[in-house]
C-alpha cells in the first residue's frame, strides 16, 4: 500500500525573468492534488520584494497590494510545509524551481527543490497532448482545463493542477513518476526559525476599499481654527500632483494630522478648503466646463468629500485660488520602474520641455520622481520619499509637462 501525499503544484508571478539578475517572486501559490488528482487544497500570498515590480502591465500586481505583504521569509516556513513529502509540479518547471531555490538561498535555507524530482505539465504535454504550442493557455484550452485571469499564480497553478489531472487519466497506473511520489515521502526539509505572517491575497476587482481618513480618530482635541494646518495642506498638495494619493502619501497625511492634533472633521474642512481653492483656480475665467468638474469630482472623491462637494466648492465666492505644484525649466526630474511608455521616450520628452534627467540617482536637488506606479518599492522612490519628494505617474508627469510648455507661451 502507498501512503503518499499526492503532488504540490505551484506557480509564481515575478518582477522578471532571471532570479541571478536580482528579480524576486512576487506572488506564489500552491494547489494540492491527491495521488488520483483530486483537489485537496489552495494556497496564495502577494510577497513584498522590496524592489520595483517589473513588468506589471503583465502580472497585474501593484505596490500598493504588496506594500503590506509578507516578505518571503515571513512566509519560507509556511510554503515548505506546504511543499513537504509532495512531488513539485509547475507549467515550466524550471522557472518556477528557479525563482523559488533562489528565494530559499536568500533567506539561508537549502531547498531540497530539483528538477528530477519534479513534474512539468508544459514537459508532459508532449506525451500527453496533441498540442500546437505549449503555453499554459494553448494547453488548457486542448485538453478542455479552464484558464481564468491568465498571469495570477493561484489561477495558473489551479490551471497547471487541471492540466496534470488529465495526464493521470491517460499515462495508466502505476504512473510513469511513481517512484517521485515515493521519493517526495521520505525527502526532509531544515527547520524554519522565521516568525510566520499571514498570507495576503490580491485585492478582489470592485471591491471597496476603507478611505485613508478612517484610520484618523475622531475624537482628537478639537482645533476649530487650525492656523498650523499649512503643513498638512502642503504635504496634501504633494499627494494630489497625480490625482493619486498613494498608501505613503496616506501614512504621511495621517502622520502630519495627528502630529497636529487634527481630528476627521478639521481634516474633512481642509479638504473642503482645499478643493474650494482648486474650483476658485478652475473659475478665474468665469467659465467651468465639464472636462474641469470632472477633474474637481474626482479630487472630491479621492478627498473623501460627498457628490455635493463640487458644487458646494464652485459656489464659495470669497475662496482664493490655491497656487498648485508646476515645473520649471531646469528643473531635475528622475524616472523609476518599468513605466509603461518607454523611459527612453519620457527622457527625450523632458529634455525638449528643458528639464534635467538624472537617471542613476535621487538626491536633494531632485524636483520629482516619475513612475508606472506611484507605490513603487523601488530604491529611488524611496529615496524620494525620504527627502520629502513626490512620486507621481507618468499621466500626472505628461499634464506637467504640458502645463510648462502652455507657461512658455
């Protein structure tokens, strides 16, 4: 009688293709599967990299879900358990042992992970599909598996599971790879010392998120005239160059807050002001058209103010024009990550607008960072972030650049 485990498929999403050239994992899943390939359990978390995301035009993933997220040594223990006395499988078995050997090599652990220990359904296709190609997705769609959100490692592992439940109804018994599945029994793992984090999933599509201003107390010491509350508004004017207030912009406002003594509904009068300010700035012509309230709706929102805000702010008379962040010729500007138009391209642009690129460093003479993803983990924004300069997205950087060219007319 076998007494086995079964098998351990896993996938991981990366912030590249090479684990030696500094890449990491940044989402890892593991799908079990009995001796016969039934399901017997799942597995996810997000990780923290501590580093730039890469390609998240691919993966999906962004900073702001990783930022909170365990490292993977907070999760090493975990995912070893999970992997213990099971035969390793993966669509492209290399990759994934790769990046996972790699992972365990850094927190100082010897992973007993080899490829001849190991199943790939992107090998096995070969032998056990009449397939054209032998991606994930061809795969699947050939052998009848469902494949949803193609690039999520718990998608794809539970894709790569229903991929080697179908081998096992065809290669006969006892399997091919039985003496794995007697190897993968006895094979031991070193013991783990880190404290263990719970896993963090990716954030459900349209599922509402608790606005920055909750986690102020409400119940501060009231200052009904905050004459001090220009550093909050100055730190506020930072965080709305893009229209974007990032989870470090929120931590640095609700710092700033409490530092003040500034409980919600000051914060909320702030934020009143303030986009009372933007519609008097909006309104020096007489005129607000519709592509203006729009953007003043959507400050609101990001403001946590209610729908009646905007007209509220665009009928106050007696509100000066608040004087918003613009860029100046010579003015060093610095791009991070992998943005979505090339940096090249963004580099050529700033340089016709008479701006200065640094592209190796951040440091105090540095106007703004400019990145995909105004989260990002990776060393120059928070470098940025240290000195007090903003991280804003390549749309607010494009809106920018044509306010400094309309400033040279």
């Amino acid at each position: 009688m076998r007494i086995m485990n079964g098998y351990a498929v896993v996938d991981v999403e990366t912030t590249g293709l090479l684990p030696g050239m500094h890449h990491r994992v940044v989402e890892v899943a593991v799908v079990h599967l009995d001796v016969d390939g039934a399901v017997t359990g799942e597995w996810c978390t997000l990780l923290n990299p501590m580093r730039d995301l890469g390609p998240q035009r691919i993966h999906r993933i962004t900073a702001a879900e990783v930022r909170r997220a365990p490292t993977f040594g907070q999760i090493a223990g975990e995912l070893a358990a999970r992997l213990t006395g099971r035969v390793v499988v993966a669509h492209n078995l290399a990759f994934d042992l790769g990046f996972l050997t790699a992972e365990f090599d850094r927190v100082g652990v010897g992973a007993p992970l080899e490829l001849e220990s190991g199943l790939c359904t992107m090998a096995l296709a070969e032998t056990y599909l009449d397939s054209p190609s032998r991606s994930l997705a061809t795969c699947c769609r050939v052998a009848g598996v469902t494949l949803d959100h193609a690039h999520s490692a718990l998608h794809d592992a539970h894709a790569a599971a229903g991929l080697l439940a179908v081998y096992l109804t065809r290669c006969g018994r006892p399997e091919p790879w039985a003496h794995l599945l007697t190897g993968a029994a006895g094979r031991e793992w070193p013991p783990f010392e880190e404290p263990v984090r719970r896993p963090v999933r990716r954030a459900v599509a349209g599922a509402e998120t608790e606005h920055f201003l909750a986690r102020l107390v409400d119940k501060l010491p009231r200052v009904h005239e905050p004459e001090g509350a220009e550093p909050y508004l100055a730190v506020l004017d930072k965080a709305m160059l893009d229209r974007y207030v990032s989870l470090s912009e929120q931590d640095e406002l609700i710092a700033v807050a409490a530092s003040l003594g500034l409980d919600r509904p000051t914060v909320e009068r702030l934020h009143l002001g303030y986009l009372e300010a933007l519609a008097a700035a909006a309104r020096r012509d007489g005129w607000v058209g519709e592509s203006e309230r729009a953007e003043l709706r959507d400050v609101a929102a990001i403001l946590g103010l209610p729908d009646d805000a905007v007209t509220q702010a665009l009928s106050a008379s007696k509100t000066p024009a608040r004087k918003g962040f613009r860029l100046q010729r010579g003015d060093r500007v610095v791009f991070t990550g992998d943005t979505v138009l090339p940096r090249e391209e963004w580099e050529e642009r700033a340089l016709r607008a008479g701006l200065v690129v640094r592209p190796d460093h951040v440091s105090g003479r540095t106007r703004l960072v400019v990145a995909a993803d105004a989260d990002t983990l990776s060393v120059k924004a928070r470098q940025a972030r240290e000195r007090g300069i903003p991280v804003i997205t390549e749309a607010a950087f494009h809106r920018l650049l044509a306010a400094l060219s309309r400033d040279d007319w």
